[in-house]
C-alpha cells in the first residue's frame, strides 16, 4: 500500500478502508507494478508493460497475484472485493447490506429496459436476478465466489439438463460459416451456424418456447420463495483447481440479513443445506423436460418453419486479440490436466 500512498500506514482503520474501496486509477497502477516485482521479479515500467505482464500471467500464478491484490482493494471482516463494475467514485462501503446494493442494480437496470425497449412491461424484484463475482478471504484463503439467488441456481441447473434435452430431440452442431474469421473494422468477424439438418427453423421454435418458459418459471419460483425463511446455501466449486465457492440465497429478506463488511459472520446464521433444494430440483427439472416433449410434438406437428417471425440480423466482430487468449487459456488447462 506505500506504492501507492506513503502516508497509508498513518491513516486510521476507516481512511484505509476507505482508500481501498475506492482506489484510483494510478493507485492501482502503482499497486500492480510493485506485485509483479515483488512476487514474480517482473520489473516494468509504464502502465502499458505492467498491463501486458498481467495478461500473460499464467492461470497458477495469477492465484498468488490475485490474494495479494484482495489485501489492498477488499474491505470489511473477509476483505471482500465486489468485482462488478460500479460508476466511478462509488463502492459498496455506500450502502450496508447486499440488499441494498441488489435493489439499486434492480432499479438501474429495469431503467434500462424501459428506455432501450418500449415494449418492456416490468419485471417483479424477487432478488438477484443476474449473478454477481466476488473475492473474500476465508481462513486467509483467497476464495473466487459467486453470489446468486435459489431462483437463480435453480434455473441455471435445470437449463443445462434442457439445452442437452434439446439436443437430443432435433441433434444440431455448430458449422463454421464462409465469413468467420475475416477481419473487419478492426476486429475479427464469428460466423458459426447451427446445422440441424434441414430443421433448423424447428429447433428455433423450440429454443424459442424454451426461453419462454425459463421466463415464467422464474417469476413462480420467485414468488414461491419469497415467502419463504431467509437461508443461505454454499456449494463448493472448481474453478481451475482455485478455492471457490458459490453463495445462493432464497430471497430478498435474506439479502438484508447480510452486510458487507461483515458477510461470512452474517451468512453462518442462514446457512441451510443445498441438499435440502435436491426434491424441488428433481421436480422442475420434472417439469422441464415434459414441456420440452410437449412442445417439440407440437413443433413438428404444426409448425411451420417457412413462416418466421421478422428478427435484426446481428454481426458480431470480436476483439482482434481474444483468440489468441482462448488458444492460450486452452493450452494451459490442456497442459495441466496432462500433468
């Protein structure tokens, strides 16, 4: 932290705090370049050499790099960092509980919606409606989390049984089209089709129901556990052999039951079980796959995929650079599964 104020260590406990969450710009250059010196004996000296010895910091060093920069930018009991973006200036020490922080994103982007879409009619707040990442340290272990909600946990698991569902009712691969990879306007154009021989409009439709129904199976599961009593489940994860985990909660209550400068203490009094959500998965999963059934009878019934509903053709360019970082994520993964 004397990289980037000498004075830190004068300061009181809220100024550092403080000073953490709301590190600028140069502060965090500054705290960059004298991690990688001090952990990796990587000596740089612009802002653009400390940028490019990051980016290629292997996935197993990165670990250490990561735990040392939780130390400087994290606040509260867990030094827990929100790594989302947040409008500069801001932090989560501006509100209390995650709640509070929940709502306001809830607030933002229903805004949001109702500018971009005229259409949009509303959707309920039942809490975390899109995940969120964090770090905090547990038992002075830097742990990568995710944040979500039961609704959400629960929709996202039964989503992989339905996509592979789909697959086994209409079989479709990804084809590489005659335009991916070409560059334009600077970046490189993906172009990779669904080839379902010859029912490609069929599988449309029925990914079309699909997304539909996720839709109204979110606002029932909502509504269901917003009566129920707050808890808080954890289910350890593996991401890339790192200590992780992924925190769920039923419901908006128990998002104002925990603040952020205190989170683990307060989520230990609502820890539940995930086991205890295993009948209420098997069900809708239940459910899911008998819609699918339906609705695919139905779509090669009555369907017609001649006539199709107007969409925007989108293009989408990627970055001329984020190959080469799939190719070299991939490789590292490969290289240490050999191992």
């Amino acid at each position: 932290m004397i990289a980037a104020d000498p004075t830190y260590h004068s300061w009181s406990q809220e100024q550092q705090e403080i000073f953490r969450a709301t590190m600028d710009h140069d502060a965090r250059y500054h705290i960059r370049r004298s991690l990688l010196g001090s952990l990796r004996g990587i000596e740089c000296h612009t802002e653009q050499e400390v940028n490019d010895a990051w980016e290629v910091v292997s996935i197993p060093d990165l670990y250490p790099l990561n735990w040392a920069m939780l130390l400087t930018s994290g606040i509260g009991e867990d030094y827990i960092y929100l790594n989302e973006s947040i409008e500069d200036g801001a932090s989560i020490l501006d509100v209390s509980t995650l709640y509070e922080y929940d709502y306001a994103d809830y607030l933002y982007q229903e805004y949001a919606r109702f500018r971009d879409f005229p259409e949009h009619k509303g959707t309920r707040y039942y809490g975390i409606s899109h995940s969120w990442w964090i770090r905090l340290l547990i038992d002075g272990q830097l742990y990568y989390a995710a944040v979500t909600s039961l609704t959400m946990h629960l929709i996202g698991e039964i989503e992989e049984t339905a996509n592979g569902h789909i697959d086994k009712l209409i079989p479709n691969k990804l084809v590489e089209g005659e335009d991916n990879g070409k560059r334009q306007d600077g970046g490189i154009l993906w172009d990779m089709r669904i080839d379902a021989d010859g029912l490609e409009g069929q599988l449309d439709e029925l990914k079309r129901r699909w997304w539909a129904y996720q839709d109204e199976r979110r606002d029932i599961l909502g509504e269901e556990f917003s009566s129920w009593a707050p808890a808080v489940y954890t289910r350890e994860e593996n991401w890339d052999d790192d200590p992780s985990r992924t925190y769920i909660f039923t419901n908006a209550e128990s998002l104002q039951r925990v603040r952020w400068r205190h989170f683990l203490s307060d989520c230990a009094s609502l820890l539940t079980p995930l086991s205890e959500t295993d009948a209420l998965l098997k069900h809708e999963v239940g459910l899911t796959i008998a819609f699918l059934d339906e609705a695919h009878a139905d779509i090669m019934e009555n369907f017609d995929p001649k006539v199709i509903k107007l969409r925007k053709k989108k293009t989408i360019i990627m970055a001329s650079g984020v190959f080469d970082d799939l190719e070299r994520i991939s490789s590292e993964i490969s290289n240490e599964d050999e191992s």
